[in-house]
C-alpha cells in the first residue's frame, strides 16, 4: 500500500512538472513576442511610416544603401533617420507599467500615441506604438500591436526620453541642405542686389571653358578681370550650405513678398541643376514694423524662399561666404 501512493506521488510530481514546464515555454513566446520592441539589424529596414492622429504622416523610406526619402519627395536629413534607426536597435525595456498607471498609459497610447510600422527587406513588418514619457523622463511608454500590455523603453547608458525622435512633420524630416555644388562643376552665379547701394555691386559669373570664368556686370554690358584667387575660394564656398531649418505655418508670406528682396541668387551647374535663394530681412525678435518696413532686422539670420517653393531660415554666418560683391571678385 505505501509502495502504491508512493508510485502515485511520483506520477503526479512527473505530471506537475510537465505542466509546469509546457505552460513555462509557452508563456516564454507570448511574453517575448509582446517585448521583442527592438531590430536587430537595422541595415535590413527599407521603410519606416510613423503616423499621427492629426492626421501626419511621414514615409521614411531607404533608396540604394544609405540615401532616404520623406513621403518620396524629398531627401530626407540623414542625422534623423540616424538617430531613429539607432533607436530601434538599441532600445529595451526598463520597467513594466505599474497597475495603477496601466488605464491612463493606454488611453494617452490610443488617443496621442504615433503608430510606427517598420518593413523589413524579407517581407515582414512590426508595428508598435509610442506614447508619453515616465514621470522620471527617463522612458517612454509603448505598446506592440496585439499585445496586451505597454512598457516603458528606454536605451541603456542614455538618460532622456525617446519620444522626441518618432516625428511625424514632414519638414523636420526634410533634409536641410540648400546649396551643395561642387566648384568644379558650377557653371553660372548670378547675384543681383535690391538694395541701392548695392545694385551695382550685381554680377554674374560664366564659365568660358574648363579653367576660366568671366565677370560681368549684371545687365552683361560690362566684362571684368577677375581675381583668380578669390574666384576660387568663392567657388568653393558653394558646398554644404545649410538652412536653420524649414518654416512652416507661422510665416505671413504675403507681406514679406510685399517688399523687396536682399538679392536673388541663382546658381546652376554642368549637368543642369539649377537652385534660386531669394532672401528677405527677418525682423529681431524684439523688432517692430512701421507701414510694412523692417525696423530692427535679426543681425544673424534672413527668410530665405528656394526655387520659390520652399521658405526656409538662413544664418549669415554661413551664406555670407557666398554673399560677395563685384568689388570682390575682380582684380
């Protein structure tokens, strides 16, 4: 009889076990696929679509090996698409959601939350959802699609949220770059000033053939010998030159169009590329309009409109490398 419950005893613990280590290796899968946030390899990402409830959308999209795309129109800027890429490698879990705070994550995650949708080059996709931040600022709450839980994610070794970098604005995606021509392939530069005492100031410069240039004046009735040191480093001054950034909805385009330009600059190169910058004063912060005049211009930065499309904020600082004058340039 002892022998019995003995064999019985063990048969249950076999059986206790088995449960134990089925219901284990199953709820090992459902808590990974509900925490597995991060990708690996993120040379395999080809597109990245991070929706808001505004409705926004910014299509970030990888074209060859290093170059994206923003909603297929424009180039994207390569230090954001940096930074969310490393983010999506790098961040990790650092504290489940605490009861008591579960309702309020899940409610700011459906009503404020951005979708991010990542395709991968074989087909697949994951999908999660980024709300606010911690009350130590040190995490942000997110949810992966189908699970049942959020969590706070953070990226070990770096204190703040990461939020800030799942955008869905188009513009501050755009990449920044305004004029990036490489000296030797310029063609043409035409600068012409508005202002009076800088009119004849104007001039246009003409590649003659591979090593030579002209310099006229701007209406192209009076040639000039140019300087060639100066031509070159003013060449040269033409790569890399970025906007502080691109300005959206708060601009009265209508009365700065009302006054006259600083200059219009247009530049093209040998393949046909052409770009126009056409600057307008900004008014300093503290400044004031008298019957439409500037009476305090910001001593560091101008409005710039490029190829009469985009309106972007210039720094005088960079642009005024290519900002010469005829006196500067002839010998």
């Amino acid at each position: 009889m002892k022998t019995k419950n003995i064999l019985y005893l063990l048969a249950i613990l076999c059986l206790a076990f088995v449960s134990y280590k089925l219901t284990n290796k199953e709820t090992s899968i459902t808590r990974t696929d509900r925490r597995d946030f991060a990708i690996a390899d993120t040379s395999n990402v080809v597109k990245v679509i991070l929706s808001s409830k505004m409705p926004e959308t910014a299509i970030i999209e990888r074209i060859g090996t290093n170059n994206w795309t923003v909603n297929g129109d424009y180039k994207a800027r390569k230090a954001a698409v940096f930074y969310l890429l490393k983010t999506l490698q790098r961040m990790e879990i650092a504290h489940p959601v605490a009861l008591t705070m579960r309702d309020n994550v899940l409610g700011n995650l459906a009503v404020r939350g951005i979708k991010v949708q990542v395709f991968l080059k074989d087909g697949t996709e994951k999908t999660f959802y980024v709300g606010g931040e911690n009350q130590e600022l040190s995490a942000t709450f997110m949810m992966l699609q189908d699970a049942t839980d959020p969590y706070a994610i953070h990226i070990p070794g770096f204190k703040g949220y990461l939020s800030s970098r799942f955008f869905t604005a188009e513009y501050i995606w755009r990449d920044k770059t305004v004029l990036n021509y490489d000296n030797l392939a310029i063609n043409t530069v035409s600068m012409r000033y508005y202002a009076p005492k800088m009119i004849d100031e104007s001039f246009v410069l003409s590649r003659e053939n591979e090593n030579e240039f002209s310099l006229s004046n701007y209406k192209g009735t009076t040639q000039l010998e140019l300087n060639p040191t100066k031509l070159q480093t003013y060449l040269g001054s033409f790569r890399k030159l970025n906007s502080e950034g691109f300005i959206s909805g708060s601009l009265n385009v209508d009365s700065i169009l009302n006054v006259k330009p600083v200059f219009d600059l247009v530049v093209s190169n040998n393949k046909g590329e052409e770009t126009t910058v056409t600057a307008y004063y900004k008014k300093a912060k503290d400044g004031t309009h008298v019957d439409g005049d500037v009476t305090m211009r910001d001593p560091e930065r101008m409005y710039a409109h490029i190829n009469k499309t985009d309106w972007v904020i210039i720094q005088l600082n960079s642009f005024g490398r290519v900002m010469k004058s005829l006196s500067d340039l002839k010998k």
